[in-house]
C-alpha cells in the first residue's frame, strides 16, 4: 500500500519534461506564415502568381519577337501546323485562308508560297512546288458550311491530279510557339507583353485603392463623431452606385489609355477599403497602447501611421488579395468594349477582344488571354482565402 | 416598419440625385463639345448646335433643365443620331435586356442555391467537391470567355445553337450562362458558407434533440435562416447581371441595353451615355432598395425602428 502511494508520486524523468519546452514564441507574422504554408490552396496560388510575375519578366527570353512585330504573310498562324506530304519528304500548310505555306524543318522554318494562279470564281489557288502543281480548291467549303456538319472538309488539295482532304502529319510550329495573331504578330511576345500590362494596372490600381480607402477610412474612424457620420454616408451613397458605370465614365472623360485604367479604377473601387479600415480602426484606437503613445504626445499622424494602420493590416492584406483579381476582371472587360489601352500596346483583355471576330478559325487567339485572365484571377482567389484564414487572429492556435 | 421604408427611400433618393449629378458633371467637364469633330464643323453649324441643344445656357441653368427633364424620364434627343430621343431608345432596349436578366437572375436562384445547400449537406465529399471546383472556377472565369467559348462550342463546332439572336427559345441558353455564370457560383458559395454556419448553431441541435427528421431540421430551421445573406446578395446580383450584359449582349447581338451602352460609348453620344448611366444605376439603386425592404420584412432580427 505504502509503495504503491509513492509511485503515485514518482518524479518525472528528466527527457519527459524537456519534450514540454516552450514553443518558440511566434510573432503574428511569423504565425501567418506558418499557417498559410500549411494550406495547399494558397500555397498553389501563390505558386502561380510567382510563376506569372516570372514570365512578365523574363518571358521575353523564350521569344525573339517582340510585341509589336507585324509580318501579314504570317497571320493568324495556329501552334500546331497540319502538313500535307506531297513527295519527297516536302511539307506545307495549308491557311484557313486557303493559302500554302512550306513547312521546313520540322516547323522551324516557314515560308508562304506565292500563287501562281488564282481564281476566285473557280474558287482556287495554285500553286507550283519542286516542280509539281499543287491546287487548293476551296469550292467545298459553301457545302460544308451548309452541311451542318463542323468535321466537313473545306477544301481539297490536289497534287499532281491526286485529291487530299485530310492532313497527313502534324508539326509544332516552332517560330511562333504560341502561333501570331491576325497582324502577324508572335502571340507568344504579346501574351508577355500582355501580362506586363495587365499586372501593372492591377498592382497600381490597387495601390491607389489602398492609398485612397487607407486614409478615408482611417481619418473617418481615428476622427470618429459628425465627421465620421457624414463620411461614411457618402460612403454608402458611392456604395449604392454600379461603380463600373462611374469606371466607364470615367474612360469615356479622360480617354482610354494606361494612366486613365489605373486612375478609373483607383479612384472608383477603394469604397470597400475605407470601410474595412474604419472598422478595424474603431475597434483598435480604444486600446491602451493608443493611449499610451497620446500620453506622450505623439501627433495625430504618427499615431495613424505607426500604430492604428500597422495593427489594422491583416484584413487589409486580405481585402488587396481580393482586389487585384477584381482589377484584372475590370480591365479585362473594360478592354473587351473597347475601352482598354491603346493599340500596339496589349493587356490580356484586349488580346481576347481582338481575337473574337476570328474566334471560329483561331480559337486558340481566345484561350491563350482567356486561359490566363482565369488563372491569374483564380491564383489571387486562392491566395486571397488562405490569408484571410491565416491572418484571422481567431484561428490563431 | 413605415418609418424604416421611409428612410430607405430618402436615402435612395439622394443617391439617385447623386449618380445624376455625378454623371452630369462628369460628362460635362469632357473637354471639347459633344460636336468637336476630327473635321472641326463650320462656325455657324456648331453656334445653330448649340443653340439647338441649350448648349449656351450658363451650366447650372442646364443642369436644372436636366434634373427637371429627368424626373419626367426626358433624357433628351440623341446627339449623335438626329431625331433619336434617349428615352425611346431605352425604352427599345430595356425589355430584351430585362427578359435575358430576369432568365438569368432566375437561373441564379433555382441553381445557385440548390447546389450551395446541396454541397454544404455533403460537406467534404464528392458532390461538395464537384459545386466548389464548378463555383471557384465560375468566379474566375470572365462573362466575355464564357460567352465566346459558348458560341464556339455549341454553335460553331456542334451546331446545336444559334450563334446570335433570340430568335428561339434555345438562343437564350447561352446568353443565360454567361450573365449567371459569375453571380451563381458566388451565390453557390455563399449559400454554402452560410447553411454550415447556421448548421452549427444551438438551435439546430435543439431541433435534433426534440427528435424532428433530419428532413425537417434542414428545410423548416437551417435553409430558411441561411438564406439571408444570400438574399441581401440578389440586390447587387441584379446589378452585376445588368452590367454583365454590356459584353454578353454584344457578344449574341442582342438590342438590349447593353448594346445600346456599349454602342453610345463608342460613338461619344454624350446625352446617350448619360441617360444610359442614369438608368441603369437607377435600376440597380431601386433594386437594392426593394432587396433591402424584403430583407427587413424576412428577418425579423433586424429592428426596422433603427
């Protein structure tokens, strides 16, 4: 009974209270961090947003094209070329613009053929390469049209008196990787260029959101009383409004153009941001560190810099997450009517728009812009719903 | 209850006055006159212009004359096309683009919802997988690639849709997908948000405890009260599907008023784009208003005296 009572007692092993040692005290920071690894989403996201930015950088490398290259003989030519064979190893394309062009090396080279005999009555093209007549009759493509049926041949292309309707072989189109555009130009080269710019005004946009919605909100909150009141009804009258009316206006105003995308939307959007700051500001001023630095004298200013808006930051960090998909959105579709930067500068909205009279042959002239607005828009989402997460002093464990 | 709507209302009021205002002064600090041409016109055409138009009254005098036509819905003639007046055109385009919004916010509802209850019920199995991938995607994908991939894939390569128009009935699935697609997906994960968040309360345990089917327990207590937020979201849903239709009724050729913006925008039809603007957040201001009164009469949590 006596022993039994003591081994009640017994004294920790020496390893057994080393394993409960204080865990290293981590800073609100450091702690987010830590989380936001944790979350495979956002981890993805950033990834993506880290791959994106790399390529608007250095994207240029990969491409000895520049964005505004024009060559017309080399329009609206796909990634993937689909050959004919017509002898002796010779390869060529044929243009849904019924035109022929002569495939060497694998696609590293291309040449368009010059047409010997063209009838647009007939409606043919022919030409002579290594010493054989090639015809594209294009006379088809009215009955495959009506036919109903998308997979019709449009065209037959006769060689020495054989017909073809349907490509022998496929090659990647290895000067222009990504294919050109309707001005020949290397979609490759404007896709970069593109990112440049629509990232731009995304983080300048936002910028101007942040900057704007900052100082409203704070001032509103740290003042509070009458002044507050009569901010934060105007606040909710901007609220009420459909601001891509007011953005849209505001292009028509100034005249569309780099500056004017990033004034519109700074200047129209930073209503969310001034009440996010506010709340976050009333909440914070009653605290006694506030105090404290007032005791001291610390200015107005000081106050708001130093310690209201650094304490502030967790949701405003996630609020500009949030934004910047929303600018990319913007642009994007300010661009597609028509109202985005001006030609031969490109963001990935006006690529899309300019793709769209030819979207029934060249198609990819729409994924490639499309493709990347969602994935950019869908990496800053996932960002965006980690942070919140990870800087919610709530789930703080 | 009265003296809530009462107050809605005058804020609304003001706000209309506002985005008038706004859009007044905006459009009237354009430098250069509404008829400054590449070809600068004859001295005498652009006097008898503006003489027409009351272009030479002092600018408050034409902002008076403006705010009093506009009460009486006169937004005045089309500057780019003579003998058009804006109200007619707005009266041309609004009931298309109503018909394919209302399709669409409708579709909004009787899908967004159902799937965000649904993939909240099965939280963290497949169906719940397949409403969040189908939601997040939908959030990030633009309404214009939408629009275009449609066409593509069902009217170019399958043929199984007109391209343009609405002429059939079928011609408004397209258009329907492309304004809804963002405002779905959104209302799927808010609705989905919202029913595990109200799952958890106390109330729904008590519910369980007092032996009610699990039937019940959802539909009778949780899906009433979770439907909340999504309804104080219909109101700028409304909105984000009229603005939507700037692109997807370009996109189908629709005449709506989407066109009709888009159009005047590019022709820099000064009074068009104003009474465009003034109409369309008119529509949005009034839609949140009734939203917002809906809202107070549904939830009873919130004290309409305030």
């Amino acid at each position: 009974m006596e022993t039994k009572m003591t081994n009640k007692w017994e004294r920790l092993e020496l390893k057994a209270a080393e394993s409960e040692a204080v865990r290293k005290s981590l800073t609100y920071w450091q702690d987010a961090w830590r989380r936001l690894k944790k979350n495979v989403l956002s981890m993805v996201g950033l990834g993506i947003i880290i791959l994106l930015m790399l390529f608007a950088a250095f994207g240029n490398f990969f491409t000895e094209w520049s964005f505004s290259d024009q060559d017309l003989d080399m329009s609206n030519l796909p990634p993937t070329l689909d050959t004919f064979d017509i002898g002796d190893g010779t390869l060529v394309y044929v243009h849904k613009e019924y035109t022929l062009y002569l495939v060497e090396e694998d696609g590293a080279k291309l040449t368009k053929l010059p047409i010997e005999d063209k009838n647009v009555m007939k409606k043919y093209n022919g030409y002579t390469v290594d010493g054989k007549t090639v015809v594209i009759d294009y006379s088809l493509a009215a009955k495959a049209k009506q036919s109903g049926d998308a997979d019709a041949p449009k065209f037959q292309l006769i060689i020495d008196d054989q017909s073809f309707t349907v490509p022998t072989g496929q090659v990647y189109n290895k000067v222009y990787v990504l294919g050109t555009d309707r001005l020949g130009r290397d979609m490759l080269a404007r896709l970069i260029y593109g990112a440049r710019i629509s990232l731009l005004i995304a983080f300048i946009a936002t910028a101007v959101q942040f900057f704007i919605g900052v100082l409203y909100g704070g001032i509103s909150g740290y003042i509070g009383g009458t002044v507050d009141n009569i901010m934060m009804r105007i606040v909710d009258i901007i609220a009420t409004v459909p601001l891509l009316l007011y953005v849209i206006l505001l292009m028509v105003v100034i005249g569309p153009g780099l500056k004017t995308i990033c004034i519109a939307l700074g200047s129209v959007y930073w209503v969310n941001m001034a009440r996010i700051v506010r709340g976050q500001i009333l909440s914070i001023k009653e605290q006694e560190y506030v105090l404290a630095a007032r005791t001291i004298g610390a200015s107005t200013w000081r106050i708001m810099v130093r310690h209201l808006i650094p304490n502030a930051l967790g949701p405003i960090i996630v609020s500009l997450a949030m934004m910047i998909p929303n600018a990319i959105f913007t642009e994007a579709f300010l661009s597609f009517i028509g109202l985005g930067v001006n030609a031969p500068m490109a963001s990935w909205g006006t690529l899309a728009n300019d793709a769209v009279p030819g979207l029934r042959s060249y198609a990819y002239q729409l994924m490639l812009p499309s493709i990347l607005i969602s994935l950019t828009v869908l990496a800053f989402n996932f960002l965006g719903d980690g942070l919140r997460d990870a800087l919610d002093p709530r789930l703080r464990k | 209850m009265g003296r809530y709507v009462a107050r809605r209302f005058v804020s609304m009021i003001i706000t209309l006055w506002f985005v008038i205002t706004i859009t007044f002064f905006l459009m009237h600090s354009i430098p250069g006159g509404p008829f400054s041409r590449e070809k600068a016109l004859p001295e005498k055409v652009l006097e008898a212009l503006n003489e027409k138009y009351h272009l030479n009254d002092p600018l408050w005098k034409q902002y008076t004359d403006y705010l009093q036509g506009v009460v009486v819905l006169d937004f005045g003639p089309s500057f780019s096309r003579p003998g058009i007046f804006v109200w007619d055109k707005i009266q041309e385009g609004f009931p298309i683009s109503a018909k394919v919004g209302g399709i669409a916010s409708l579709f909004v509802i009787i899908a967004g919802i159902p799937a965000g209850v649904i993939s909240a019920l099965y939280q963290n199995k497949l169906p719940d997988y397949i409403v969040t991938v189908i939601a997040t995607v939908g959030v990030a994908v633009p309404s214009f690639v939408v629009a275009t991939l449609f066409i593509y894939v069902f009217s170019e390569k399958l043929m199984l849709v007109p391209a343009y128009g609405l002429e059939e009935i079928k011609s408004y699935i397209g258009p329907t997908i492309a304004l809804a697609g963002f405002s779905l997906s959104f209302v799927a994960r808010l609705s989905r948000s919202s029913l595990l968040e109200v799952m958890q309360q106390d109330y729904i345990r008590t519910a369980r405890a007092k032996g009610l089917s699990e039937l019940s327990v959802i539909f009778k207590h949780a899906i009433k009260n979770s439907l909340i937020p999504v309804i104080t979201y219909m109101g700028p849903t409304i909105a984000s599907i009229l603005t939507g239709s700037f692109v997807v009724e370009r996109i189908f050729a629709i005449p709506g008023m989407g066109k009709l913006f888009v159009e005047s925008v590019g022709n820099r039809d000064y009074t068009m784009i104003m009474g465009t603007t003034i109409f369309y957040a008119a529509f949005a201001i009034i839609m949140i208003f009734l939203v917002d009164i809906a809202y107070g009469i549904i939830d009873p949590r919130i004290k309409l005296g305030d």
